[in-house]
C-alpha cells in the first residue's frame, strides 16, 4: 500500500545502480589514499623523534594534523542543501555508512572508557561489551531497515507521521535534546582531557581548543561533512587503538594478537592478585586506609567540636610558622589548608561522608579493585551479607546489559546515520557493517585492560620513588583525580594499594606505561580525538536538528525557505556547541557513567514508541505521549534521587533508596517496561489511529 501523505513519502535516491557503484570506486580510492598518508605521517613523526623533536612539538603535530584534514573535508562538504545537510543526499554506501557508524558510535566512552573500566571493574566491564554490541541486533532486526523506509530526516519526524501530529515529536526532541546533551558532555570532556595532555594547557583551555576541531567537522556540511570526517577518522582510531595493544603484546607474549595472548595473561594477573593480597606491606597500607575511616567516622560522630579543633588548629600552624620567620612557602601551604576547611557543619559532613567512602574504598584488597577473574561481587554460599551482596551485583550486571542493548537501539543519532544510505537493502547491510567494525575495537579491549594490569602489577608496583616512570608525574599534572600516587607507609616502596588510577587515562597512557616511543602516545591520542570528535559531531548536528527541523520548521514556521532552514541549525548547533563546553568545563564526572545516563534515558523515552510504532497498529499517539512521559519521568526521577554526583548537585539529602538493588546506572530497566506497559493501555483505552497513520504502518513494513 502506498503512503498518500507525500511529506511522509521516503525519498529516492538520484543515483542508479551504476552511478553508485562509480561513487563507491571512488570512495575506495580516496580512503585507500587517506589511510596511506596517515600511516606515512606516522612514519614521519617517528623519524623525527627519533632525530631528537621534542615531545611538545610531536603531541602538537599528531592533534593539528589530523584535525587539519578534517576541516579540509568539512569546508569541501559545505552545503544548503536539507537532504545533504540533514541526511548526506542519501547516498552513502553500506560499507562506508557502516565506518561513518562506527566512528559515530565509538565515542570518548568506548575509546577511552572502555579498557579502563575492564582495567578497574575486570569481568564486570563486560556488561558494557555485551550489551553495546547486542544493541546493534536489535537495530538490525526491529528499527533500521523501518526508518529507511519511512525516509525522513529525524526520529522526530517518524514519531510524529506515525502517531498522528506533533505532540510526540515535541517529546521525542525534549528526549533527544536530553540524551545527547549528557552524551555530548562526556565526549567533549575526553576531548579537553586528550588536549590538556598533549598540549600541556590547562583542562578548560584544552575544551575550548577541542570545540574548535568538533565544529569544523559539522558546522558547514551538517551530516554529508560528518560522515565523511567519521569515515576518516575511524580509520585514524581503527590505527590507533590496534597498534599499541599489538606491540604491547608482542613485548608481553611475542605475538601480535593481544587476543590469542589474552588466556596465559589472565592468569599472570590471577597469580600477582594472590601474592599482591598476601604482601606485608599491601596489608600495612590496607590497615593506614582503615584507620584513617575510623578518623573520620570519629570526626563525624561530633562535627561541631571536630570542626572548631581542625581550624583552630590550622590557624595555630599559620601562627607558629610566621613567629619563627618560616619560608613564604610554607606559610602559604598552611593557609590554603585553612582555606580547604569546611566552612560550616553541613559542609564538613559531606566532605568528610566523601573523605571516608573514599578511605574505605583504598582499604579494600588489590586497591579497591575485584579480582579480574571474579565474575560477581559477594559469595552465593556465603552468609546472608555475602549472598545478598552476589545477588545485586548479578542482578546490575544483567540489568546495564539492558539498558545498554535497548539504549543502543534507541540513540537519536545513531539511529539518524541509517537514514542516509541508498536503499532499505543497503540499511540492513550497514548495520552489519557496523557491527563489524565496532567488534573490531570491542574485541581487544578485554585484551588490553590485562595486558596493562600485567605491567602495573609486575612492572609499576615494588618501583622506589624516586625512581617512578615520567608518566605519573605527567598524569598527575592533567588532573589529579585520573591518578595519585603516594607513599602511605613511608617504605619508599610503591604499593598498589598507593596508587590509584582513573579508568579515563587507562588507553591514553598505555604506550607511556609500557615504555613504548612517545610517537605511539601521539598515535592514541589522536585517535581518542577521532572517537570523541566524531560522536560529538553527529550529537551535536542531532540536537540542532532537532531544535531547527522539528521544532522551528516543523512547527514555527513550515514555509520557511531551505536555506534559511539550513543557516538556523548552523546557528543552534554553535549555541549548543558553546554551551556543552561551559559545562564540561565544570568536569561535571566520570565519562562511562554520563554515558550510561544517556542510555537509560534513550532506552525509556524511544524505544517503546518506535518498537511498537512499527509492530503493533494500534498504538496511537495518547498511549505513545503517555509512554515515552512515563517511562522518560521514571528514569529521570530514580537517576535524580539515587545518583550521588546528581544528588549532590541538586542538593538532595533524602537517604538513597535503590528498588531491588538495582543502581542508577540502570534506571531505565523500570522506565522501558513502564513506557511499553502505559503505551499498551492508554492505546486500547483511547481511540485508534488514524487511517493516514495505519498506512504508513502498511507501508514501512512492506518487504
């Protein structure tokens, strides 16, 4: 059955079957040549390093190099054009949409998160793998190959042709603005983190320097610019990622598979987890750990008199240094200690809540970290503490899984990428492609994360002091919560427990931790800059579009002419560019958990909508209204309650109660059943959807 409506009609593509197979040829020809240029300007930087260029100007390079190249496509790809701005002209191959995805979707979070959470949390970072890729069956089987066919431009655009009118489109932009945004900030965090480093500038400097590289990519071309900077730039973190797990391998295993080497690695770390738990010193630093929480478990116990006597006391110290004539130095170090006192007892209740969680967390075995091995936390034949504590942490593992695959099916701006290829066909094909592609990367992560817990554990730990490695001191300076490093027991020795490390500089430091040249340290940062910059790319471009085509135009003002639709969203995208740095500026938290957030708030808001919009004709646009309200509200309120970071920003003192056990990482494991079980009865309690509505129902799912 054909669709009448001819706004919701899917767009043919200009090229026939030998015209694409011409721009394919070509497409092969330039990315072949690209790829040779960047192997060889590697192969450069490397004979320069090794003629004696110093590592600030080697860094500098391996960032303006890269982003130079992408401005360049940027600029040639600029456009008025709606169907190229918003959707390439719909001619993008299947393999090429597949890389332009994968770069889409191996953001900051999986480039530079990835192996850090499998470093820190061992099999419970598989979770992340899991449900990542089998996302992606999902889009392949219930979602991608119905939204090429309906052919519009936006999610949006779909909710509101199949739900009849534009108040789930309002809701589907308010759901899409909210995901993206949280996305959005944690991959221009890792672009600051990655800048800062390379270039030396502070973090913040390092944001805005980013933001530049980011809005070149997208703010001329909209979509046909991005994808193909992200088809490059996959090649570039493709490069950079393999590369030094390969050598790092070899120097472990001598073989150039990290995979095949994972197996004899993994139980190297079992072995040095059992010797580093039953080391004399390990226990001594676990005990100073412990009792520095009883510390402040005391302090807490009467905050007035505890605060009164740690400001006095710092006051008496500035007093006594300047009665004897002490150096400025140390007069000034006594004053900032005065200064970091809380200023009232609200405020050293939670400073000192933090110091202590934080204390407990280092006394811990292994640094706080779970045996690589164990596969869930607490003993299912231990007491009742020990198989409560196995049960929850089962039930989260299963639980973010979730969240993650319906997550991944239901992202705005992944999703967007399958409307630009040529055909429904080409559509299923691209998604196989991604899958291909992100496999690749997902594949060598486990590998990695034990390969670098081989070196710290064999390597790193039992080093004195004054002879650490470069790099912790290089780290350090970035940002002193991705590493502290310090002498607890005064042994001179370096202990695990002493060291902690974030899991957002795991990828980036690998070459420096296992003492390969610095030209591979600027080979993975400039592929964690690809990852970052090509997912805020296309995030960006989703949150502009979003406020340009489906509110402005679809809304405001329908007549508005192509160019003018197209210099607005220029204009949003800045705006929203601007204001996702000032924000990340702020280093508002870890880069995996604001990943996770924009998951559960995808997952709960679009999934069932879109599901249900393609397989149930029933559904009309009250229940959908009423589904993505309820299961979006639901997420947002268990995240806002039970997540600290969040709770802490809004002031929220109620005591945190998880349902089930199940942490905020996973809220929208309630917001999906919630979204799909009041879009079921609010469709059945209200009239059904129109005809115009059913047609396209017909029509998007025919062969």
């Amino acid at each position: 059955m054909a669709i009448r409506t001819r706004t919701f009609a899917p767009a043919r593509s200009r090229f026939t079957p030998l015209h694409g197979a011409a721009f394919s040829r070509r497409l092969h020809w330039i990315y072949l040549a690209f790829g040779i240029a960047f192997l060889a300007f590697v192969s450069v930087m490397a004979l320069l390093e090794h003629l004696g260029l110093s590592r600030r100007w080697i860094g500098f390079l391996f960032l303006v190099g890269p982003i130079v190249f992408y401005a360049g496509i940027g600029i040639l790809s600029r456009t008025t054009d709606p169907a190229e701005y918003y959707v390439a002209g719909r001619r993008v191959p299947a393999l090429y949409n597949g890389m332009a995805t994968g770069a889409d979707w191996m953001s900051a979070a999986s480039f530079i998160g990835m192996a850090g959470t499998l470093y820190l949390g061992g099999y419970g970072g598989l979770a992340y793998i899991l449900g990542w890729t089998g996302g992606f069956v999902l889009v392949a089987l219930l979602i991608a190959p119905y939204l090429r066919k309906f052919g519009q431009y936006t999610i949006p655009d779909f909710l509101a042709a199949r739900y009849d009118g534009n108040l789930t489109r309002v809701i589907g932009v308010v759901a899409a603005i909210a995901c993206s945004f949280l996305y959005v900030v944690a991959q221009i965090y890792g672009v600051g983190l990655i800048t800062s480093r390379i270039t030396g500038v502070a973090f913040e400097v390092g944001v805005f320097l980013g933001l530049g590289g980011i809005l070149v990519c997208s703010f001329l071309g909209g979509m046909r610019a991005v994808t193909w900077t992200q088809v490059a730039q996959y090649i570039v973190l493709l490069v950079a990622y393999l590369v030094p797990v390969a050598w790092l391998s070899i120097k472990q295993h001598a073989t150039p598979v990290p995979q095949a080497t994972y197996g004899y690695q993994l139980q190297k770390v079992i072995a040095s987890e059992k010797r580093l738990q039953a080391d004399p010193a390990e226990q001594q630093v676990i005990a100073i750990f412990k009792a520095r929480a009883a510390g402040d478990d005391a302090r807490l116990a009467d905050i007035p008199s505890a605060l009164a006597a740690e400001r006095s006391a710092a006051a008496r110290r500035i007093a006594e240094l300047k009665a004897v004539n002490a150096p400025q130095g140390d007069i000034q170090a006594a004053e900032r200690l005065l200064a970091r006192v809380p200023r009232d007892a609200d405020a050293a209740r939670d400073a000192w809540t933090r110091e202590r969680d934080a204390n407990l967390e280092r006394a811990r075995p292994l640094g706080g970290m779970p045996p690589h091995a164990q596969q869930f936390a607490g003993d299912p034949q231990g007491d009742a503490a020990a198989r409560k504590l196995f049960d929850d942490s089962r039930h989260n593992f299963i639980a973010l899984v979730f969240c993650l695959m319906v997550g991944t099916a239901s992202l705005p701006h992944v999703l967007t990428r399958f409307y630009t290829t040529p055909s429904v066909a080409q559509a299923r094909v691209s998604v196989a492609w991604s899958l291909f592609f992100i496999l690749l990367l997902y594949l060598t992560a486990p590998a990695l994360a034990v390969l670098i817990k081989v070196e710290v554990f064999d390597t790193l730990v039992g080093t004195r002091f004054d002879q650490l490695p470069a790099w912790i001191n290089n780290w350090a300076h970035v940002d002193s919560s991705l590493l502290q490093v310090a002498d607890v027991n005064h042994d001179g020795i370096l202990q695990l427990g002493e060291i902690k490390i974030g899991g957002d500089i795991v990828v980036l430091a690998t070459p420096e931790i296992a003492g390969l040249p610095y030209v591979i340290s600027g080979l993975v940062a400039a592929g964690g800059l690809a990852a970052a910059l090509s997912t805020a790319d296309g995030l960006l471009l989703t949150i502009a579009n979003a406020l340009s085509h489906d509110l402005w135009f679809r809304i405001v003002d329908p007549a508005a002419p192509a160019t003018r639709r197209v210099t607005v969203s220029k204009v949003l995208l800045l705006m929203v560019a601007l204001g996702a740095a000032y924000v990340t500026a702020q280093k508002p938290g870890d880069i995996l958990l604001l990943v996770s957030a924009a998951f559960s708030i995808a997952a709960s808001a679009f999934f069932p909508a879109l599901v249900l919009g393609v397989f149930w004709k029933r559904a009309n646009k009250w229940g959908a209204a009423a589904g993505m309200v309820a299961g979006l509200g639901l997420t947002l309120y268990y995240v806002l309650v039970n997540q600290p970071g969040v709770r802490e920003t809004f002031g929220i003192g109620s005591p945190i109660q998880l349902w089930w056990g199940i942490q905020p990482i996973a809220a929208g494991l309630f917001g999906v059943p919630v979204g799909f079980a009041v879009l079921v009865v609010v469709s059945l309690l209200t009239p059904a959807p129109s005809r115009a509505a059913l047609e396209m129902v017909d029509d998007v799912r025919l062969p």
